[in-house]
C-alpha cells in the first residue's frame, strides 16, 4: 500500500510539470511539442471558445474509448489518472492564473525550459510505468493493426501534429515544435537513464569475506562470487561483483577504502536492473 502511494505521489509530481510546461512555456508561444497537449493547442486554433485545457479534456477521453473499443484497458488505471488529471490542471491554471501573454519574447528560451521542465516530468511518470496518453494511445494501435514499434509511432503521431501546427501557425512554429519534439525525446530518455543509474563493482581485494558480508548484510544487496587467476601474480582469489545505487556506492567504496586500500574495484554504470532489490521483471 505505501509503495502505490509513493508511485501516485511520483505520477501527480510528473503531470504537474508537464501542465507547468505547457501552460506556462508552450502554450503562450503556440508551440504544439506534440501529444494530446499539442493536438489541444492546434484545435484551439479553429475551435478557440474551447479553451486548451477542455480541449486536453476531450481529447483524451475520445482517445480512450478508441483505445477501450480497439486495445481493451490494458493501457492502465494510471494512465487515465495522469492524462485527465494534467488535463485538469492545465483547466485550473487558466482559471486562476490566467495568462496576458508569454513569459519572454525570446521562443527559444520559452522552448528550451518548456521541454526541459515538462520532459523531465514526463520522464518521472513513464518510471513509475505509467504514460501520459495521448498519441501513446495512437501509437498502441497503430501498432496493433499495423505492426508499427512504438517508438516510430509516437514519433509519426507527434510529427504529423507539427504538420498541423505549421497549417495553423506557419512553418516558424511548425519548425520550433519540431525542434521541441526531438529535445523532448533527448532529455526524458537522459532524465529516465539518470534516474534509474546504478553501479555494477568488480572487486579484487583479499578481505572478499568482509565485503561480501558487508554488501549483504549492511547494505542489504546480493552479490556473486567467483575465483579468478592473476595473470602476473599467478595467484587465485575472489572477485565480489555486486549491483547497488549511487548511495550505496559511496557507502561500499568507503568501506574499502577503511579495510584494504590495495584492493582493485572497477565500475561501471548500468541504466536498468531487473529483479530482487530493484525494478520487476515485469515493469
């Protein structure tokens, strides 16, 4: 129970900056960084006495009962809870913090913090394995029918949305959402490949005893054992290998450090550990 709650505490931090991304930095200089945020603010254009974050609104729950009637609901509870509810928010802020006009002049600027703020809130929520919706949902079923991967699905999707805003705006705006878009992408995939960092430690150390044990039982991770030959020495000792966090990393390297200052450590960073300890194969 706790961990589902920490998982929703996560998902509400991400779609919150995805709305503050939006609202704040895209939406005042039209820039349709694809999804269904994008898609609102192209339809804005045509139908303006809808407001965006309505449109977000309608969108979504169109696009869900296609996904409903086409795919079924394996796409997820948190799904519909992050979509509606950055679409809820974004309606909350232009009621009560109405917007006269961007923040700066300068679009580059308004661009280049808009995706960082907003890729990094949906890089928060694509961890806790959930989705904002949206052309995920296209994408699913274009994959479905015609076999596309994702990835390219979501990228045609958002694609043919900077297509649509370059109608609506002109090419200057199509080109910049554009731009959003390939940065959105760069800077979830560098966020979730943070996030998710860990160390994988070789050590070669005579006291392998006390670090296993130290490994195991004070930082509560498992770890492998195996002999191997010194190709100079000729000797044969053991080599702990074992996978922990950046935390326990500085933990189990000070620990070294204090027993055996000869010891010879490799390391190296590892972006996805499944299993015991980590992240479910099942993720």
């Amino acid at each position: 129970m706790r961990g589902k709650i920490k998982e929703y505490v996560f998902i509400t931090i991400g779609m919150l900056m995805v709305a503050i991304g939006l609202y704040f930095f895209f939406m005042p200089q039209k820039l349709a960084i694809g999804g269904a945020n994008g898609l609102a603010i192209v339809v804005n254009h045509w139908i303006p006495f809808l407001s965006i974050g309505n449109l977000m609104i309608i969108i979504n729950i169109v696009l869900f009962i296609v996904a409903f009637i086409f795919i079924g609901a394996g796409f997820g509870i948190k799904t519909i809870y992050t979509s509606l509810g950055t679409s809820v928010i974004v309606s909350l802020f232009e009621n009560i913090i109405p917007m006269g006009g961007p923040l700066s002049d300068d679009i580059i600027l308004q661009l280049v913090i808009g995706v960082f703020i907003s890729a990094i809130g949906m890089a928060i929520v694509f961890n806790q394995n959930a989705s904002t919706g949206g052309t995920d949902i296209i994408a699913k079923i274009i994959n479905k029918f015609w076999g596309l991967e994702l990835g390219r699905g979501v990228l045609l999707c958002d694609f043919s949305i900077t297509l649509m805003a370059g109608i609506a705006f002109g090419p200057r705006l199509a080109m910049y959402s554009l731009l959003g878009v390939i940065l959105n992408g760069l800077v979830i995939d560098s966020t979730i490949d943070g996030i998710n960092l860990s160390k994988q430690v070789n050590i070669v150390s005579e006291y392998s005893d006390n670090i296993k044990d130290y490994i195991v039982k004070d930082l509560e991770r498992g770890a492998t054992l195996y002999s191997a030959k010194g190709a100079y020495t000729g000797n044969i000792k053991d080599v702990v290998v074992t996978v922990v966090d950046r935390k326990d990393f500085i933990k189990l390297k000070n620990h070294i450090k204090t027993i055996d200052e000869n010891a010879f450590v490799t390391v190296s960073n590892v972006y996805e550990v499944l299993g015991d300890g980590f992240k479910s194969i099942d993720e």
